[in-house]
C-alpha cells in the first residue's frame, strides 16, 4: 500500500513541523497552534493505519478531535487570562512558576 | 488448687498496684495519700495472703514431682528455643516468696508512715510495688530467661528508688552507679546463659539441671565448661548481692529512701544473687572450682567489709557495710556446699537486717533527718520502742545465744569448717567477721542510743514515731528474735525443721551430722566470740569513750585506710572509670560519633543538598525549556523502545545488505 506509507511520511513531517513550531516560536496562539498541528499529524496517521488494521483507528480520531475541542477550550481560556495579566502573549514571560 | 494453678496471681496483684498507682498518681490531679497506701498495702497483702494460701495447698496437696511447674504463655519462640512465661514452685520459691511478701508488706506499711510527708508519695508506692512484682518473677521463674527478667526489673526499680530524691546530685549519681555496676556482673550472667543455652540447647531449670546432673563432676582446678558457667553466673551474683569486687554500688545506694535501704538492699534484692547460686546448685556442686571461688570471695567480702564497718559514722552506711558482709556469708554457706545453711542466713537476715533499718530510719525521723552517728546519743530513753527493737536485731545479727543469728550463723561456720567444700580458713574468716560484727553492732547500738546526747536539743525535736512505723518493728524483732528455732538443731531441742523442709530441692545433708558434743563446742565457741566483741565495744564506746580517738590516733594509717574503704572507690576511679571515660570523650564521642556516624549523615545530606542545587536549575520555569525537555525526553522513550530494529539498521551487515 504505497498510499499508506505517503501517508504516515506526512503525517511525520506535520508531527515534526508541529514540535518545531512548539519549540521555536515565542506566541503563545502560534504555540497553541503548533500543538494541534501535533493532534492533526497523529490523526492521520491512525487514519493511515485503519486502512491496514481496521476500523479502530478512526474510532481514536474521532476521541482525539473530542478531546482537543476541550483542549482548545481550556488552552484559549488560559491565553486570554495571560494575555490580560501580562498585557503580552511572548511566551518568555510567562515565568512565573519559577522561585 | 486455686493458688497453685493460678501462680501468676502472686506477681500480678503487686503489678496491678503500681499500675494504679502510677496511672492514677500521674493523670489525676486529686489522687489522695489515702487511696495510694490503700492500693499499695492492698495489692501486697494480698499478694502476701495468696503465698499463704499457696503454702496451705502446698503442703494440703503435696503437687508430685517437684518443681510444681505452670506453663502459662510464650514468650520467646526462635527456632529451636523457646522462653515462656513459666512458673515453678518447690520448698526454695516458697522460702523466697514468704520472705518477699512478708517482709515487703511490713515494710510497706512502714513505708506509709515514713514517706508521709514526702513529695512524689504515688511515685514511690508505685516503683516499690512494681518492685515487688519484679522480685517475685525472679524467685518464681522456672528458666534462666525469666529469672533475667525479675533479675533486671528489680535492677530497674532500684535505680528509681536510690534516685528517687533526683533532685539531689548525689542521689542520681548513687543510682546510675548502683545501675552500671550491676551491668558489668549481668554481662557474665548473660555470658552464662548463652553458654547454658549452647550446651543443653535449653533455658529451662529442669532441662538444665537434669541435663546437668548426669554429667560427671570436674575435678579441682580443673576449668571445664561447667565450671565457665557457674563462673559467670557468680559473676551476675557478686554484682546483685554486692560480693568483691563489684560490692561499690551497695554503701552509695544508702541514698535511698530508708525503707527502700531495708527492702531492696538488705532483704530482697541483693540476695537474689544468692538465691540464684542456690537455684543453680546443681551446676555449682559439679564444679569444686567454681564452689571454692564462690567460698572464698564470700569470706573475702565479709571479712574486708566487716572491718570498714568498724570506723563508719553514718548509720545507714555501717548497715550497708553489714550487709555486703552478712552476704559474704550467705555465698561462704553455698561455697561451702551448704545451701541450705545459706538460705537459712538469708530469711533469718531478711528480718533482722530489715529490722535494724527500718529502726535506722525511726531514729533518723526522731532526729529529723540526721545520720551521723557522732550526732546522735543518749536515746536510749526518748525512743524507747526503737531502741527495744534495735536492741533485739543487734542481738540476732550479733550472734547471740538463741537468737535467729545464732542459728543460722553457727550452721554456716559448721558447715565452713565441716562441709564437703569446707576448710579451716574459711572457718577462721567467719569466726573473725563474726567478732568483728558484733563489734560494730555494739559500736553502732551504743553510739546512737547510749552514752551523752550529742545532738542539739533545740533542733532536734526528739519524738517516737507513728504506730504505723513502729507495728512492723516489733513484728520483726518477734521473727528476728524467734526466726531462729524452725531450724534448730536436734542438739537444741528442735527438729532442723528449715533443713529438712529444703532437702528435696538441696538433697540430704552428705555427710552424717557431727556429734553433738563437736556441736556444743562450735556454739560456745561462736557465743563466745559474739560476747567478746560485745565487750570491746562496750570497753570502746561506754566505759572508756575517748579511747576510740587514742586507738584511732596511733593507729592513723590504718585507721585511714579503713575510713576511705581502702579507697576502693578511688582505685576503681582512676583504673577503669577515668580511662574509659578518656576513651568514650576522645575516641567514640568525638572520633567515631561527631566525626565518623554525624559527619557520613551530614555528608549524604549535604551531597543531596548540593545535587538538588544543580537539577534546581533545570526547572527554570520557562515554559519552553520544558518543551524541549519533553522531547529530549520523547525521543528518549523511542529509542529505547526502537533500539532494536535501530541497532540492525546500523550493523554493518545490513549495510552490505542495502549495498546489495
């Protein structure tokens, strides 16, 4: 199935795009981003892998998308409450967890 | 059969009352004086009537074969050894336990009178009983084990009690030392018992002894193992019952209250070791070593303490000399192979020296608090039922005709001289301590009772004491006096009544009696004796006063030598305690404890301190540096997980093979 290992290099492309993005960069929304680019990326490669292995795969897609609907909710939540404390979304200053 | 089944009734009413009285004197704000005496003379009274209900069934039922023995729990199970809470009963317990029940009750009740007005009153009544309980356990125990426990438990309660006045540094003092000292003889104990236990794979009296008693007996001077063994118990022995060399701890536990003195230190406690030599006599009499070591330190030790008794001013102090000497005596009785005769000398001991305490203790209460026998005189009058009390004691451990000191002191220098371990030097060391000792009991009777009164009239107050001190005075100058005839030789009209209620625990006396004309002659010979050290003293202390002084004066050196005990206490400070007292500060304190066990705990915190300072930094609290912990981390996990597939990816065959 030459479709499915296209599919999975894709899928390793966006997953590594995404940690890239998560590392890199310095806004928060882009960080956000970068996260579901990951959520994305693991998506299709169970879709890739369902068409091997049966059904199950996409069963999982679907409690992925459920969960990072949530996520998206939260995360933006705590975005919007940085963004207004800080007055800035860089993502240097969100440091005070340090002592 | 209710006391005979339920042995452990006897301890645990005296358990039971300290457990009140300590529980309820510390956690009730109001626990009156009344309620504390009520418990502590209840539970021991009870106790006592128990022993004599258990003396009625004893001889009503006659329990076959000796010793009569309950096992009640275990206590210890490890492999092959078992320890358990056993109790056993033969004529040698119930010796023991008449003499604890009894004289502890009296001197409870004592007590009651003499502690009224002292502070800490449920404290003492709880240690004193808790004592009791102790005691008991020791004489009714039925394996070496158990008797440790009794053993040590009354160690315990000794140090309580000589230190029960801590605030004194002296007191505290007397009392740690009391408790080192005994360490040291209950080291060999141990030693002892370890080798029992490896030798006959047991603890228990009757597997040992009967073990023991099919063993051929070793010869002397020969140090075979059983002679080992019977060493090292003496050894646990001279430190309970103040024998040479380990006697320092006794004269300085006289910091005590009083009738702790009479309880602990003249009647019960510091004869245990000699009640466990008797217990042990199967082992002692295969070994004629270990009998001659026992005879000859017991005669060592009642003749060296008999002479610093002479020139003691403290009262309690002369007392405390006496009794070391007068269980000098009782260990010469067992060296000598005399069992009997010597716990004979411990009951009849038990009353009188109780009794000369206890009335020590009435006569420093009239003086309100003095001891010092050069303040004192001339009472005689003014307390009249302690001088009459006194005075028989002084008579029964004097040695008088007919008096329980009589009896039991001509059996041990009979047996001394006669016995199947016996020999003239022990004879000649007993006949001197006995002069000697009616020589200080004169001393003492007549420098605090007779003669000019040195004390200061205004100060002193002179007064008799409460009937509740004076009550057991007179019981025991009855048993002190009349304590002697249950064992009477036939020659004196009695039956040896005492020698022949112990012979199924001692066996028969070996060898036919002596006739009783060699009798008569020992006994004028003792009573002559006991007389002639009357009169010295007399000559000394009343007819010529001031002749002590002269004697003391030409005689300096030895007068001093004996004033410090032979500065025994000094020679054991500067041989054993300063050194190890040097090395304990220099070498385990602060090489191997601060230096060596503090400074490796300090490192290793100190270490862990310093390595959670460095991985501190890693948590930086920038978000992002932990993102890329997260896939350092990741891509950890997955090339261990890929290792495999990852490591034939790279061999070099499989190079080949994609060349291919």
């Amino acid at each position: 199935m030459p479709l499915t290992s296209e599919c999975l290099i894709l899928s390793a492309l966006l997953f590594g795009l995404g940690v890239a993005g998560f590392i890199f960069k310095r806004n928060l929304i882009t960080i956000f981003m970068a996260v579901e680019l990951m959520l994305n990326a693991v998506n299709l490669a169970f879709v890739a892998f369902s068409r091997v292995w049966g059904m199950d795969g996409q069963v999982f897609v679907f409690f992925v998308i459920v969960v990072a609907a949530a996520e998206a909710a939260v995360g933006l939540a705590i975005i919007i409450l940085i963004a207004r404390n800080r007055q800035s979304l860089n993502v240097e200053r969100v440091d005070f967890l340090k002592l | 059969m209710l006391i005979l089944r339920y042995l452990w009734i006897i301890p645990a009413l005296p358990l039971l009352g300290a457990a009140i009285n300590g529980l309820a004197g510390m956690f009730l704000p109001r626990w009156p004086n009344k309620a504390v005496s009520a418990v502590a003379l209840g539970s021991t009274g009870l106790s006592f009537a128990a022993v004599l209900e258990l003396v009625r069934e004893f001889v009503h039922y006659a329990p076959y074969p000796l010793p009569w023995v309950r096992q009640y729990f275990t206590w210890i199970a490890a492999g092959d050894f078992r320890a358990g809470f056993d109790l056993q009963l033969d004529q040698l317990t119930i010796v023991m336990l008449l003499v604890v029940t009894g004289v502890g009750w009296l001197i409870h009740i004592y007590s009651t009178g003499y502690m009224a007005r002292e502070g800490g009153y449920y404290r003492f009544f709880a240690y004193l009983n808790l004592f009791t309980f102790f005691m008991l356990v020791l004489v009714l125990a039925a394996n070496f084990a158990l008797l440790f426990v009794g053993w040590e438990g009354v160690g315990l309660c000794s140090y309580l009690l000589i230190g029960f006045w801590f605030l004194k540094r002296s007191a505290s003092d007397a009392g740690k030392k009391a408790f080192i000292v005994n360490r040291i003889g209950d080291f060999g104990f141990m030693l002892g018992m370890f080798l029992l236990y490896r030798t006959f794979g047991s603890l228990d009296f009757r597997a040992v002894f009967g073990q023991a008693s099919s063993l051929p007996a070793e010869s002397f001077g020969q140090f075979g193992l059983l002679t080992v063994v019977c060493l090292l118990l003496f050894a646990g022995a001279t430190g309970k019952s103040a024998q040479l060399p380990l006697y320092v701890w006794l004269p300085d536990a006289m910091e005590g209250p009083t009738p702790v003195s009479a309880l602990i230190h003249a009647a019960t406690m510091v004869t245990a070791g000699v009640y466990m030599v008797a217990r042990s006599h199967t082992l002692f009499r295969l070994s004629p070593t270990a009998l001659f070591v026992v005879a000859a330190a017991g005669a060592a030790t009642a003749l060296f303490s008999a002479t610093i008794a002479l020139v003691q001013n403290d009262i309690k102090r002369v007392l405390a000399y006496s009794t070391i000497s007068q269980l000098g005596y009782m260990f010469l009785a067992c060296g000598a192979g005399a069992f009997a005769a010597g716990i004979f000398h411990l009951m009849t001991h038990s009353f009188f020296k109780a009794l000369l305490f206890l009335a020590a203790g009435s006569v420093i209460h009239a003086l309100g608090g003095e001891q010092d026998m050069r303040k004192m005189g001339g009472l005689a009058g003014r307390v009249r039922w302690t001088w009459l009390t006194m005075l028989m004691a002084t008579l029964a451990i004097a040695g008088a005709p007919g008096f329980s000191g009589f009896f039991s002191k001509d059996a041990i220098l009979l047996a001394a001289l006669g016995g199947a371990h016996g020999g003239v030097w022990l004879y000649a060391a007993g006949l001197f301590t006995a002069l000697l000792t009616a020589l200080y009991m004169f001393r003492l009777l007549f420098l605090t009772f007779h003669g000019q009164p040195r004390f200061d009239e205004h100060q002193a107050h002179v007064h008799e004491s409460p009937g509740s001190m004076l009550a057991p005075l007179m019981i025991l100058a009855v048993l002190s006096v009349a304590g002697g005839w249950m064992a009477a030789p036939e020659f004196w009209g009695g039956s040896s009544y005492f020698e022949r209620f112990l012979a199924p625990v001692f066996g028969a006396a070996a060898e036919a009696a002596p006739a009783s004309a060699e009798i008569q002659k020992f006994a004028a010979i003792a009573a002559g004796v006991a007389l002639a050290g009357f009169l010295l003293a007399w000559a000394f202390y009343l007819w010529r006063p001031e002749a002590p002084r002269r004697l003391a004066g030409s005689l300096r050196a030895a007068y001093d030598l004996l004033l410090h005990k032979y500065f025994v206490d000094e020679l054991y400070g500067a041989v054993v305690v300063r050194p190890l007292l040097w090395l304990s500060t220099n070498l385990f304190w602060k090489a191997v404890d601060s230096a060596g066990i503090d400074g490796a705990v300090n490192g290793v915190a100190a270490s862990a301190a310093g390595l959670g300072d460095r991985v501190r930094r890693v948590h930086s609290g920038n978000t992002r540096s932990y993102a890329v912990w997260v896939v350092i981390g990741a891509l950890a996990v997955i090339a261990v997980i890929f290792w495999p597939l990852l490591r034939e990816a790279l061999a070099p065959g499989a190079v080949t093979g994609m060349v291919r």
